[in-house]
C-alpha cells in the first residue's frame, strides 16, 4: 500500500497564460515582421470573397489586426469604406500606429469589451491561437452583419508525417489545428451561416524561396488540378477563407 498522498486533480498543471507571447514580446522576438509581408496576399483573398457575393461594407473591423497592414491594403481599394483595427499586443499596435489614416484606426483594446457593430468583421488567421476558440468564435456573432475568417489547416498528411504540429506551436502560437471539415464545422456549431469559402492557396501566389519548395509548388499544382480537396489533405500549403453571416 502506497503512503503517497493523493494529488488534487485541479492542480496537477500550472496555469499559463497562453496570450502572455503577445505582450510581452515573446512573439515579435520570434517573428520579427508580424507577417507584415503576407498582408497584401491576406487582403486579396477578403477582397475576392466580398466582391463575389456583392457584399460592399461601410464598416469594417479587424479583430487580432497584428501589425495593421491587411486593412491599409484594404483601405486602398475601398475608398467607401471606414477601417477599424483591434490588437492586444502593445508592440504590434506600435507597428499599427504607423499605417493609420484618416479612415483607419487601430485600438489597443479587445473588441468584445466595446459596444460596437460593424457591417463586416475580419477574422485572419487568429482563432487557432485562442484558448477557448468555441466561446471566442461565439462572441463575435453580435458584432457584425457579416464575419470573414480565415483559418490556417494545419491537418494533412505530411503534416502528420512530420511531426510539424509542434513547430507551428512553438514559432507561431497555433494552439488548435484544422482539417476544411472541421474549420466550418466549428463556425456551424457557432452559429454562423456559411456563405461561401473557398482554399487560399499559398503555395501557389507566394513567391518560392529554394528549389524544393519550387518542386513542391509544381506537385501541389498538378494535384491541386486534378482534385483540390485531395492536394490539401495530402500535401497542405493552403488556408481557407470563409464568408459567415
């Protein structure tokens, strides 16, 4: 008979708080541009998704805006439409300050603190890094006619293989990893109407840095022609945008 005494199950972890690598600098140490260089790329693809279901907001807030850059983009082919910019990371709100305009604002607050209402509400690549992401992804419902979100699928095969769950933990934060399936069944357990979604395909528009990514480009193409759902479940190297009301 053992005379260890019991553990407290509610103890056996230590509390940590997951959101700490954004405050205080852990995360932009890590990544040093706060994927400044994919914004262009990132607003495209919300732009496309807009214009193909005619949707024209007067207002639009980016929750989790990192460094500000996707709504600058933005801003400069909407010269309708007012900007709104929400991060919790002092040093990437410095990063914003320096891309406000007139008709973009950025705020060092949380959105879900504020009464507020948007015609359209950007979510990119931000969900996966939230602890509870079901209760953060309900949340935002009230806070717009229309949400787009964007969501990394960390879920393929070679993926699995590798083993590169971890790393993406580690260098980028992803607490929580999806297959096409799972992402838009996490947004209609939420609540959300899916509109339309689409793959943004990465691994084709952003330019290739060594020859093996260029082999992988050209496979990833070839699959991707022949069926697109197969290529990223084997292969990855795409996100998908979704359009939710």
């Amino acid at each position: 008979m053992s005379n260890r005494t019991p553990q407290d199950p509610t103890k056996t972890h230590s509390t940590y708080d997951t959101t700490a690598r954004y405050k205080d600098g852990t995360y932009l140490v890590n990544n040093k541009t706060w994927h400044v260089e994919d914004s262009r790329w990132k607003a495209k693809q919300i732009l496309t998704i807009l214009s193909d279901n005619n949707i024209s907001p007067k207002t639009i807030c980016e929750v989790g805006c990192g460094a500000g850059e996707i709504l600058k983009q933005i801003s400069s082919t909407m010269p309708s439409t007012s900007l709104f910019g929400y991060e919790l990371s002092p040093q990437a709100f410095e990063l914003c300050k320096t891309r406000e305009t007139e008709r973009v604002r950025y705020y060092l607050k949380n959105v879900l603190d504020e009464d507020i209402y948007f015609d359209c509400l950007l979510c990119i690549d931000v969900f996966e890094h939230v602890d509870d992401y079901l209760g953060f992804v309900k949340s935002l419902k009230p806070k717009s006619t229309y949400k787009v979100f964007h969501i990394p699928l960390d879920i393929y095969v070679l993926a699995i293989l590798r083993g590169s769950f971890m790393k993406a933990r580690k260098d980028v934060g992803h607490l929580h990893y999806f297959t096409k399936e799972t992402a838009i069944a996490t947004l209609q357990d939420c609540g959300y109407e899916i509109v339309d979604h689409f793959y943004t395909k990465f691994f084709c528009d952003l330019p290739s840095k060594t020859f093996k990514a260029t082999i992988a480009k050209l496979t990833r193409n070839i699959v991707f022609a022949i069926s697109p759902d197969l290529m990223v479940k084997v292969f990855g190297g795409c996100s998908l945008i979704v359009l939710c009301k």
